[in-house]
C-alpha cells in the first residue's frame, strides 16, 4: 500500500493536470477533492533576490570637451600632456613603485586650501587621464558634500540639481550598498562614485566612523584600482582634514596669484601625516618669450615634518 505521502502526492499530480490552482498548498492542507498536502521533507527554498547592479551612465564627450575637460580619443592637447606629466608620479605611487611603499597610496584626494581653487576640475581631469591607461581603472568619488559639482561637470545632473540617486552619503547611512551607488560610465575603466542623497548630517557622516570603515575597505577591495577623491577643501571644513588622515596621497590645488601664502602653508600643516602631499598651482601665467609657461618639478617628500615637502606643477585650468 502506498504511504500517505505517495497518495497526497499522486492526487496533487491529478489535479495540476485538471487545471487546479495547487501552487499555494501548505504542508498537510486538505486539497479539493479530498486527501492533503505533501509534508515537505525538504528545506524551503525561495529565489535569491538578486545583487545590486551598478547604474550605466552615458557621458557627452563633446560637451565635456567644450567645457575643458579631457575625453577619450581627443586630439592630443597640451592639457593632455599636462596631466600625463602630473598623473605619472602618482600611478607609481599608487601601485608600489615609487621611491618608497606607500599605504593607501591608491586613495588620492584631491583638495585646495579655500574654495574657488579648481580642484574638482582637477579631480576629474586626472581621473579621465588614468583611465586612458591600458594597466589601471579609476574610481572617482565625490567627497565634497556640502559642494557636490563631479556630477554637475560631467553632465549627470544640471546646474539647478544635484540629485544624481544614490551616493557616498547613501552608503554612509546605509541607505545603499556600494554597487548599487556606483556608476559606470561609457569610458570602460572609469566609474563614479557621487556624492549621494542630501543628508542633514552630511558633513558629520564624512567625518564619521561610518567613512573611516568605508575607506577601509574601498582600500583592500579595490587595491588593484586607483581611487580620486574630490575633497572639501582644508581649511574650511574639519571633515576633509579627518579624510586626509587616511589617504596616502593628497594634491593641493593652489590658484596662482590668488590663494594666500599663509593659506597654503596652514593647509599643508593640516595633513602632516600624509607621506605624500604635492601642490599644484592652477591658472599660471604664460610665459613672457610666447613659450608654453609650464614648469613640472617632482620630488616628492616622505615622512612628517619640513622634510615631507610638496612639489609644484603649473597648470592652467578654470576655478570651480
């Protein structure tokens, strides 16, 4: 004789076959017709809610290219060849092969001593440099969050709206996970992390456990990617000081003929602590004999103190 398990489950068969709607019988329900629902002797399963994917998001290189910003396949130009000279020092940071081992030397944060400076402007132009490389990808996240403009120069958002979906703050808040904020973009190895959701604390998560955990982790799983952060700048904000502290990299971007002497040397005071700080002066002068006025000196200093000096690269690009 059949068990009663072989029964109920010989009857669910005959009435699938009828057209009976069975799907939802629980274990040892009474069926129509009579008999009941198989006991199921194995584990329940549901399907798996599948991961987050990043978003894909499509750049217009010809309006980046008509704002100043380099794009792929352009004609070489001489802020190409400007940005080929700063970004190769930092990539042999980055990947271990400068003159010393470098911690985190893959995060690099861009920052100035004020506002006004052009370092987001120089943030993603040296990220759309490195990813012209054929041996590295680059992350680029905006940091600035009391200021977010990545999103707005690279044409996601316009200049009235800043909401690009969700973001670093998003993740700091736990409102996302990182692929899931992550956009990759139509240039193969660049992906852009934004600034997020507004948040009333926006300022307090970036200076929060919550951010030092995430650079953490962006530093071991992303090693083999070199991370640009676009920072707050230092002296305005206490959050971009508690951000350097985890960089092994930080450029300063100073506009020439504009940002105080004393500016600079308090923010370069700041992040004593990073073993690699390099300045870079922006909207330089021409020189005088019709040359193109473009100087590049690279020592950098490792260490604390007076020793662990910055260098200086002269480089003509518009404030943001």
């Amino acid at each position: 004789m059949s068990s009663l398990i072989e029964q109920a489950a010989q009857r669910l068969e005959q009435l699938r076959r009828a057209g009976a709607v069975v799907a939802d019988a629980r274990p040892g329900q009474r069926l129509p017709g009579g008999g009941r629902a198989a006991v199921s002797l194995e584990p329940e399963t549901r399907p798996a809610i599948p991961a987050a994917a990043s978003r894909q998001v499509e750049l217009d290189f010809d309006v980046l290219s008509r704002a100043g910003l380099l794009v792929p396949n352009a004609p070489r130009s001489l802020l190409g060849d400007q940005f080929r000279v700063i970004k190769r020092p930092l990539i042999r940071n980055a990947v271990g092969k400068g003159a010393a081992k470098i911690a985190n030397g893959n995060l690099i944060m861009i920052t100035s001593a004020v506002a006004g400076e052009g370092k987001s402007f120089t943030a993603v132009n040296l990220a759309m440099s490195i990813a012209t490389e054929l041996d590295h990808t680059v992350m680029l996240v905006d940091a600035d969050v009391a200021r977010p403009s990545v999103s707005r120069m690279l044409g996601l958002v316009s200049a009235s709206d800043t909401d690009v979906g969700p973001g670093l703050l998003d993740v700091l808040d736990g409102r996302a996970d990182m692929a899931s904020a992550l956009l990759k973009t139509n240039i193969e190895k660049l992906t852009v992390l934004p600034s997020g959701t507004q948040h009333a604390r926006a300022t307090e998560l970036l200076a929060s456990d919550a951010m030092t955990r995430l650079l953490d982790e962006m530093g071991r799983r992303y090693a083999d990617r070199i991370i640009i952060f676009d920072s707050p700048p230092l002296l305005l904000t206490t959050e971009a000081r508690v951000l350097a502290t985890h960089m092994g990299q930080v450029v300063i971007v100073v506009h020439a003929g504009n940002t105080l002497q004393a500016d600079v040397q308090s923010a370069l005071a700041t992040i004593e602590a990073c073993p690699v700080r390099l300045m870079l002066l922006n909207r330089a002068q021409a020189a005088a004999d019709g040359g193109y006025g473009y100087g590049y000196g690279y020592g950098y200093g490792y260490g604390q103190g007076e020793g662990a000096a910055s260098d200086t690269s002269i480089l003509e690009a518009p404030t943001n």
